[in-house]
C-alpha cells in the first residue's frame, strides 16, 4: 500500500518557475519546460507539473475537469456522480506522448462541463460555488478519482517524473497559454505519487510550491472547518485552499491574502505607518490560523494573473525579471535566461512581499 | 587560459574539466551549473553567464570572477581564495565561511554571512557594494562584512533583523545606518577612524577592481555593529 504524509517521512528542495504575458500573448508550453532543466538538481523525479491558462479557448465557457483515475470502476463512479449534477459536454482522455521516462500513469481523462442550472439552485448556492464542492465531493467519496484541476479555460498536468519529462509527455508544445507556472518534485516527508505532483488546484486556483509548511496541521484544523478536505496527503494542498477560502470567499485582495499566509512579525507590524499596522492587526488577529510558517516559496495562478510570494523569513529563493509585456518568476534566474535571455530588472522579492501581475482587461 | 562553454555539461562533467586543467579557466553559457570552483586551490576561473548554486562552495584559495549575476550561497564554507562578483549574489553567500574573501559589485540577498566565523589565522571578509536583505550576519562568529549602500535604488541598507544572533566579528555599515533596528544583545555606533581603519584595505581593493572612487566611498560615516561581549549567549543553554 502507498504510504502517505503522516505514515512515512523521507527527508530532503523544489523548483518552480512561471511566465505570464500582460497582452494575454498565448505561448506554446516548450518553453516553461526548457526552463526547468538548469534547475534538474531540484527535483528526484518523483514529481512534476505545469498549469497552463487560456489553453482551451474554443472550450472557454465549460468547467475543465482534468481527472485521475485508478481503474475503470473509479472512473464510471464519476461519470455517474457528474452526470447528476453537469452537462458532460466533452469528455475525452487527455492526449500524451508514451515514453519510456513515464510510467504507471493513471486513467487521465478531461471533462468540459456545464453546471446544470436546476441543480445550482436546488442546492443554493452560486456556481462556482457548486461546481468547488463537486470537486471535493469527488476527492473525498469516490476512491480512485482526483480532480487534478477544475477551472474555465485552464488545466493542470502532472505526473511522477522529472519536469521536462512530465512536460513531454502531456505534449505541452502543442498547447498556448498566456500564463504558465512549473513545479520540479523533491518530495520532503511524502513518497511521489501522480496525485502529490504540484500544481494543487481547486476551481481555477493552482499552487506550486518548494518548501516545507511546518504550520500544515494548524492551518488543515482551520481550513477544513470551512468544509474543505485535505485528501491528496501533502502539505501544499492546504495553500489551494486557504486562497479558494481568502480570496472567492471571504473576498480577500490578493494582498490582503499575502498578509494573512505570510504575516510580518509583530515587531515589524508595530514599525508601519497607522493605518497599515492597524490593517495587519486585523488580518493577523481574524486569520490566525491561516499564518503559514516553515520555508516556502509559491505561485499562485489565477483566472487572468498570478501572485508569488515568499515566507516571511524568505527561506526559500525566488527571483523575479520582466520583458516587454512578460513576466518571469523562478527559484533560480538561470531559469529565467532559458525563457529570455534578455530579461530586466532582474530581482528578489523581500520575504512575504506579494508580487502580483495581472493580464490587462480583455485580453484573456 | 583554456575556454570551456558550460552547455550541454552537467554539473559534475563541468567541474571535472576545470579541475583536471592545467591552466586557468573561462567558463562561457554558464546557465545555473551549480558547485563551480568547489574545494579548489589553484586556478583563476572567470564566468561569462548565470553560475549556479553553492559557486566556489569549499574554495581553497583558487580565485573566481563573475561577469554578472550570481545565485545562492556564493563561497559556501569557503576556507581561502577570492569571490568577485560583477552584478548582484543571491541568498546567502559566505554561508559558514572561514577565509578568504568575497566582494560583491551590486546587491545581496538575505542572509549574508550566516554563520560566518573566523578560524586560526583565517578571517573572513565580504563587502557588498549595494544594499543587501534581512538577517545580514546572522549568527556571525567571526570575521568582517562591510555593506556600502551604493544602490540607487532608495532602499534601505540592510532588511530587517541585521546582526541576529552575533556572537563574534564586525559589521560595517556604510552611513548612519538610519530607520535600521538592531538586537539588543549587540551594539551600534559611529565608527571611529580606527574602526574604518581595520577595513579599508579591502575597501580600497573593493573600489580598485570595481572602478569606483575610493576617496567618495570612505569619506561617508560608518556605522560598527559588534556583539556586547564575546559570548553574550553563554547562560542561554547551559554554563560553560
């Protein structure tokens, strides 16, 4: 049997990188993936993924459910389960490239879905709302079936195996996306499993993340008071949710979530002008138990932007660079120069500085 | 000198080659090739390109120069030898290093010179050009670092939580050091002539190799960090 976190620790780092265009450019996948390889020493090739937005531009208005199945009984459990509550509008498995680098994949399949309106209002609650709790009803009740993202015109693919390798495999040069984010696997506490690879992802919220959350069981208690489940075992999940949980929920700026995870210390609060320190007071008093400590660095996607942020210590390395309408962020600028070579204003955020790019209206 | 292009080279494969030369080395399309210079003692190596992490890692004496950037922990551990960068270093260089030197043109990142000490006839010395991140010093045993400030960004010198944990060595900071808060356990002040003394040697080497006017860099203030005593953590865990 798989051992999970909490069975088993296996002691060890991570990359990510990402890129975004500002004119909503869409660019094929081949170069994010170039991009993990100066960064190869990061990963074990237990796990890696990528989060393309604005690859499915004639499928924009379904739900795309990108989906992991371990036999074909999980699979028709699902189908049955989606069937009550959406319109399957397409349903296909998700073309990959077989090399001999990946092996042992699941069932990968992905679903264009169409919320059924009688549904919705049968349960009371708003769309996306709806169509999150499909997801971790999935997650959660039906064994062998995992939601690897859910989002509109946005998907996850991810798999055990080095990124470039994982990259190849999805054949992610034949995708464009104006937004890209990378994740290079080296598990820290937890085996690699097809469901542990990063990006994490609920609606069209994905995570990548290198680091370790040593507040993982303060901040699961917290969230999963709110109806979420931590079922994929690994400690990044919890960051997908709290950001579902900040920012559709609670409405939440982006900044106002950076303040919450990555909170300044109290001495540094005391130090801001009035206004501020009285808005981080509120913030670090009402979320408490979302302060997320221990080492990170992570990339949140987002429908139409991103937002990267480090712990508060800056424990974790991340550098940040720009061209024209482009912006680059990375664990290492080597991974920057394989994207452009001719990037500026090459830099690294202050730990828990947010730094958020958004595509201009219109554009995505 | 021999010229090797770092791609299509792994790591290892790059560093056996500049090992098992004869001569001095330039390494060009340096892309994030990590460990480079490792332990060595005898060669001159410049790089043309992004050098990756841990560069000059256990450097024994040979001496390093970077065109441009450089990433994480520049000179870790390093025992003897020179680290000369052009552009900015990332998060902690001279990480844990013993001796020898590391001049920086640019910027750092957070944590420069962790845990750096001094060892025997060794001390360490690290001037960053620019300003650098939070934890400058963390933990520092021994040693010298001298921050200039020369950044024209309008950022402050030095981040958050300078000098934390400092137990031995000196900190130098270019300028009064204002809106900066240090520890309590060490102390801040003008640094007298004598202070400014014991540095400007480097000082002046820093300025010659980067062109910058030596006379326009010491006729600042400078502000000396030092921990209140030479082992102000001695009742902490147990007495010894």
């Amino acid at each position: 049997m798989l051992l999970k976190e909490g069975q088993v620790r296996i002691p060890s780092g991570c990359a990510v990188s990402a890129v975004i265009s500002r004119e909503g450019e869409l660019m094929s996948g081949e170069k994010i993936v170039a991009s993990m390889v100066p960064m190869h020493e990061r990963s074990n090739g237990l796990g890696g993924g990528f989060a393309g937005y604005g690859i499915y531009p004639d499928m924009a208005d379904f739900y795309a459910f990108h989906m992991f199945f371990t036999d074909k009984e999980s699979k028709k459990a699902c189908e049955y389960f989606l069937k009550e509550g959406f319109e399957i509008v397409k349903a296909e498995p998700i073309p990959v490239r077989k090399i001999p680098s990946i092996t042992d994949e699941p069932l990968i399949f992905r679903y264009f879905l169409s919320p059924l309106r009688s549904r919705i209002a049968d349960a009371q609650v708003d769309e996306r709302e709806f169509v999150a709790r499909a997801a971790m009803y999935i997650n959660v009740r039906i064994s062998g079936a995992y939601v690897v993202s859910g989002g509109k015109n946005m998907g996850v693919f991810k798999a055990v195996g080095f990124p470039e390798d994982v990259g190849e495999f999805y054949r992610l040069d034949e995708y464009g996306a104006y937004c890209w984010t990378a994740h290079g696997r080296y598990p820290t506490n937890t085996p690699g499993w097809w469901g542990g690879a990063h990006p994490f992802s609920l609606l069209d919220y994905t995570v990548v993340h290198n680091g370790e959350i040593s507040s993982y069981d303060a901040n699961r208690r917290y969230i999963e008071a709110y109806g979420y489940k931590c079922t994929l075992q690994t400690d990044t999940e919890v960051f997908t949710y709290i950001a579902d949980y900040l920012l559709r929920r609670k409405r939440l700026t982006l900044e106002e979530t950076a303040s919450v995870i990555a909170a300044p210390f109290w001495t540094t609060i005391e130090s801001r002008p009035l206004e501020e320190r009285e808005r981080l007071t509120y913030l670090r008093n009402i979320f408490s138990g979302l302060l997320v400590t221990g080492p990170f660095s992570i990339i949140l996607g987002f429908d139409g932007g991103l937002m990267a942020l480090n712990d508060r210590l800056k424990l974790r390395s991340m550098v940040v660079a720009e061209k024209d309408d482009k912006v680059f962020i990375a664990s290492e600028e080597a991974a920057i120069r394989v994207l452009e070579p001719d990037a500026v204003n090459v830099r690294a955020p202050e730990g828990g500085e947010p730094v958020i790019v958004r595509v201009k209206e219109g554009k995505y | 000198m021999i010229i090797l292009n770092a791609r299509a080279t792994d790591n290892a494969a790059l560093n056996e080659r500049v090992r098992a030369a004869k001569e001095d080395c330039e390494i060009v399309g340096c892309i994030g090739e990590r460990f480079i210079g490792a332990g060595l003692s005898d060669k001159t190596i410049n790089i043309k390109g992004i050098p990756g992490n841990a560069l000059g890692a256990y450097l024994n004496g040979a001496k390093i120069f970077v065109d441009g950037n450089a990433q994480d922990a520049v000179g870790d551990t390093m025992n003897e030898g020179e680290i000369i960068v052009r552009g900015n270093a990332g998060d902690a260089p001279g990480y844990a290093m013993r001796g020898g030197k590391i001049y920086i043109k640019g910027n750092a990142g957070y944590r420069a010179g962790i845990h750096m000490k001094e060892y025997r006839g060794k001390s360490p010395v690290i001037i960053i050009g620019g300003r650098c991140g939070s934890f400058l010093g963390e933990y520092q045993a021994g040693g010298l670092i001298v921050v200039l400030g020369l950044n024209k960004d309008g950022k402050r010198i030095v981040g958050n939580f300078p000098c934390a944990g400092m137990h031995g060595g000196k900190v130098l900071l270019r300028g009064n050091a204002d809106g900066v808060v240090f520890p309590d356990k060490v102390t801040a002040r003008a640094a007298t002539s004598d202070d400014v003394d014991y540095a400007k040697p480097h000082i002046q080497e820093f300025c010659r190799i980067f062109g910058l006017d030596e006379r326009e860099v010491l006729s600042s203030p400078f502000t000396l960090v030092t921990p209140d005593s030479a082992n102000p953590y001695k009742r902490m865990y147990v007495e010894n």
